[in-house]
C-alpha cells in the first residue's frame, strides 16, 4: 500500500472504509437497539444504562488509544516490511490490551456502587446500574482481546474479515436482547442485566473466531502462541505511541464524566437525554473513524515507505469525503430533533430536553468531522501527543469553563451550548495543528 498512486487514493479509502462503517454502524446499531428495548422498561432503566454507558465509555477511550497505537506501529511495520519486530509488536498488544482490561474492570467493580452514586444514580435508578455494570466489565474483557485483533488486521489493509466478526457479534446481541430483556419463550426476565448478557455472548463468540484465524493465519498476519512473549524494548515502543492516545482518551472521557457530575442534580429525564444524544454522537463519529483510520493505513504505509507525497492529499480526500455525510445529519437531526428523541423515550421531560440538545449540538457536527479526521490521522502517523494537546484545549480550556459559567446565565441550556462549542472547538484547533505543526516528522 506504500506504493499507492495518487489518483487511486480516493478509492482505496472507499474501498477501506466501507466495511469498516457497515461493521461499526452494526455495532453501534446494536447499542441504540439495547437502548431502545431498555427504554421501553422505563426511565430509571434507561437513565441507569445511561450513566453506566458514559463510566464504561472512559475504558472504551483508552482502548481507542490502544487500537490508534496498534494500527500506527503494525501499519508502519509492514510497509517497511520488519516482520520480526511486527510479530513482536502484536504480541505486547494484546498482553497489554487484556492487562488493562482488567486492572480496569477489578478496580472499577471494587467502587462500584460509590462511582454510580458520585454519578447521579441513586434509588431503582442505582439498583439497575448495580445489575448491568458487572457483566458488561466481563464484556469488557472480550471485547479489548477482539478490538486489537480488529486493530492488527485493519493495518494490514483487510476491512473485511473485522466486519463479517463485528456483524456476527452484533447479530447475537441484537438476537438475544429480547429474548433475556423480556423473558420471552424459555428465557428467564432480566430486564436490563439480560441487555448485558447479550452484549457479553457476542464478543466471547467472535474472540474464540478470532483467535482461530489468527493462529492459522486467514487474517493476512500469520501469528502463533509462541510469538506471545514479553519484550521490554517493544513494548516500550508500542507505549510509546499508544500511551498519548490513551491520554487522549482519558481525557476526553473524564470531560464527559465532569459534565455529567453536573448535570447530576437535573433528575432523571435531562440525564436520559445527555445519554441519548450522546450515543447519536458516537452514531455519527462510526462514520468518520472508518474513513479517518483507513486513510491513516495509507498514510502510515506511506510514511514506513519513505514516501510522504501523497499524504496530505490523502488527508483532504478522507476529510471531504467525511464532511458530506456530517453536513446530511447536521440538517436531519435539526430539522427532525423532536422524532428522534421521541424514538428512544415516551417521557414529555426527556423528549423535549433531547429536541432541545440536538437542535443546539447539530450545527457542530460539521467540525466535529474535521476533528475526527485529523485525530485518526495524527494518531496513524504516530504523532499521538499532538490530539492530546488539542483535546486539553478544546475540553478543558472551552467545553468545561463553559459548562460551569453558562448555566449561571442562560439556565440549563448553557450545558449544551458547552458541549457544542467544546466539539467546534476541537475541530478547528485541529486543523490548525494539521497546518502548521510538524506531525509527519514522527518517527516509531
């Protein structure tokens, strides 16, 4: 891929990205169905998968890091074709993704209920929470083995193989969840621990898929068991580079958890809300990690080739193609604000509270685009400390102070309004860096 043409380049995103969406897309559309049944329950069960969705989603954060490290480090090795220090570098990914894994899940069980209640769960709203949080930390583990493994196979340029394993993972859940949700047929009633329990058989299925093709080498890598040692000197490499993308993401998360801390005291529906307009976001940002990560895999071929002359150009290709789909859902969700959030809750407080944030936030969802973009390339040409200086600014410079001050002033809304110019905020800050900083200069 290092030797990719100029005028092939636009395809060769396409023809990156288009698995890479459907298979994300299928994933998060098995989020928004868990979302959808769980409201039908009511709205402590909704505002409790709520709040433990945006805890879980500080892990989810750091496991991007890890997977922008992953793709970065493979990318780079094969298109300078290292394939000892590649079977080497697989290996501290996937020790170091199923560490963190854990150490994250034991601590966070350990404190569970104390963090639930620091977030605005109290009541049948904690008792939920309490129920649904263990079992998605066991999915947690499944999940951080099978997204390196997606990860690695992405960098090689095969987009194929992780949607046919996202899509059988999202298949289960979405086939299960009414079955355990409700208790329909032999199935017992667990409500919003069965939407779990769904989640969790998904990805332990397709982690055991995984693992076969990787040892028998039908994922283009070919991997054994006894390449699985621990090398010091590489993963410290890896580290390296996934480290400030992790930091990227812990600090993007813990925005979120201090914007929920504020919102704490508004009750239950304006929760539900931030939640639901929340998994919109990540409904709209599936769209644009496809096409930034697999830009990226061009760029960092390129870059492990010595050959940087088309990587801006690749860029501006993965940007327009992005912004087209952002600007469709800025004006879908403005226009039809009320429908949508009515979908996902029959409560008046919730649906006018979500309409309210979605006919505020649209707008940004342009910029949100550029920033997506860059920070996918950034992060696959190795220079990961440069979006975490952005997500410093925009978050803790804009959306934060803002968050805090505005309210004070204009009522409630001022959250939103925070939310949205934190997003403007960190796509122009983006563009900024992409002009004027040095991040090809990056070495692995």
């Amino acid at each position: 891929m290092e030797n990719i043409k100029k005028e092939e380049i636009f395809r060769k995103i396409i023809q990156l990205s288009w698995p890479i969406l459907i298979a994300n897309n299928v994933i998060n559309a098995a989020a928004l169905f868990d979302l959808f049944l769980v409201g039908k329950l009511g709205i402590s069960q909704l505002a409790a998968i709520s709040i433990a969705g945006l805890i879980l989603s500080v892990y989810l954060t750091i496991q991007g890091g890890m997977m922008s490290g992953a793709i970065a480090v493979v990318a780079r090795f094969l298109g300078g074709k290292k394939h000892e220090d590649l079977k080497k570098a697989i290996a501290q990914i996937f020790i170091f993704a199923f560490s963190a894994a854990g150490v994250f899940s034991i601590s966070l069980y350990a404190f569970m209920e104390q963090v639930l209640s620091y977030f605005g769960a109290a009541g049948e709203t904690l008792i939920y929470a309490s129920s649904y949080l263990p079992v998605m930390l066991l999915s947690l583990m499944a999940m951080s083995v099978f997204f390196m493994f997606v990860a690695i196979v992405r960098a090689s340029g095969d987009s194929v193989t992780p949607l046919k394993l996202m899509g059988l993972a999202s298949v289960i859940n979405i086939a299960l969840d009414p079955f355990l949700i409700f208790g329909i047929w032999v199935f017992p009633e667990l409500g919003i621990k069965g939407a779990a329990i769904a989640n969790f058989t998904g990805f332990i299925i397709v982690d055991i898929i995984a693992l076969y093709m990787l040892l028998k080498g039908r994922a283009g890598i070919k991997f054994a068991l006894t390449d699985l040692k621990f090398d010091t000197r590489m993963m410290a490499r890896y580290l390296r580079i996934s480290v400030p993308a992790m930091g990227q993401g812990l600090i993007d998360r813990a925005s979120y958890m201090i914007i929920l801390k504020l919102i704490a005291g508004y009750g239950d529906p304006f929760i539900a809300a931030f939640g639901i307009v929340n998994r919109l976001m990540m409904f709209l940002r599936r769209f644009g990690w496809p096409i930034g990560n697999s830009g990226g895999v061009i760029v960092a071929h390129q870059l492990g080739g010595g050959k940087k002359e088309n990587v801006v150009y690749t860029v501006k290709e993965s940007l327009k193609l992005y912004t087209y789909i952002t600007a469709l859902f800025s004006v879908l969700f403005f226009v039809f604000a009320g429908q949508v959030a009515s979908f996902f809750t029959g409560n008046p407080e919730a649906i006018a509270y979500g309409r309210h944030f979605l006919m505020i936030f649209s707008p940004s969802f342009i910029l949100m685009g550029a920033g997506v973009i860059m920070f996918t390339t950034f992060n696959s040409a190795g220079a990961t400390g440069i979006p975490l200086i952005i997500n410093i600014i925009a978050l803790y410079i804009v959306q934060i102070p803002l968050a805090v001050m505005l309210p004070r002033f204009i009522g409630e809304s001022g959250i939103f309004w925070a939310v949205s110019a934190g997003v403007a905020a960190h796509g122009i800050i983006s563009l900024l860096f992409l002009k004027f900083s040095r991040w090809m200069e990056k070495r692995i």
